[in-house]
C-alpha cells in the first residue's frame, strides 16, 4: 500500500474515528510517530518474519507507523487522572 492508497481510503471514514494498530502481543495500541526509511523487499521467507527488511542493500522508500509502547501509554493516562 503506499501513502496515496492510504489516504485515499482514509478520506472514505469519518474523520474522528481513532486509528489503532496492533498490540505486541495483542489487543491494540495509539500510534506513536511515523518513521522514512528503506527496505529491502522480500527479504524474509520464513513465515514468522513479514517479508521486508530494512537491510544496508535496501532501496524502496517506505513509512513505518510506529506504536506506543504500553508503558509510554500507562504514564499518559496516569498524567490526565492526577490533574
């Protein structure tokens, strides 16, 4: 998918609706930045790996979308129920 695709169908839902992305282990977490980088496509065959990688031979432009961790996101919530 690549960013245009992604607005694309991001512009098809209401605009308040919260994106999340999967949890490490489960459940589901905020997101925490995007990060550029570069990858090497079809890197990995094993099926517990995703297939890419960002390797120093990589060359495709990509946007990783970055998730809280849930300690940042315990310090969030404690922060806004003690003020």
């Amino acid at each position: 998918m690549t960013v245009e695709q992604l607005i694309s169908e991001l512009q098809t839902l209401p605009p308040n609706l919260l994106v999340l992305v999967d949890g490490y282990e489960g459940g589901f977490c905020d997101i925490d930045s995007l990060k550029t980088m570069k990858v090497e496509l079809n890197f990995h065959s094993e099926d517990y790996y995703g297939p890419h990688e960002e390797t120093d031979k990589a060359t495709v432009p990509a946007v990783k979308i970055i998730r809280t961790n849930n300690l940042d996101q315990q310090v969030i919530l404690n922060k806004s129920h003690n003020t």
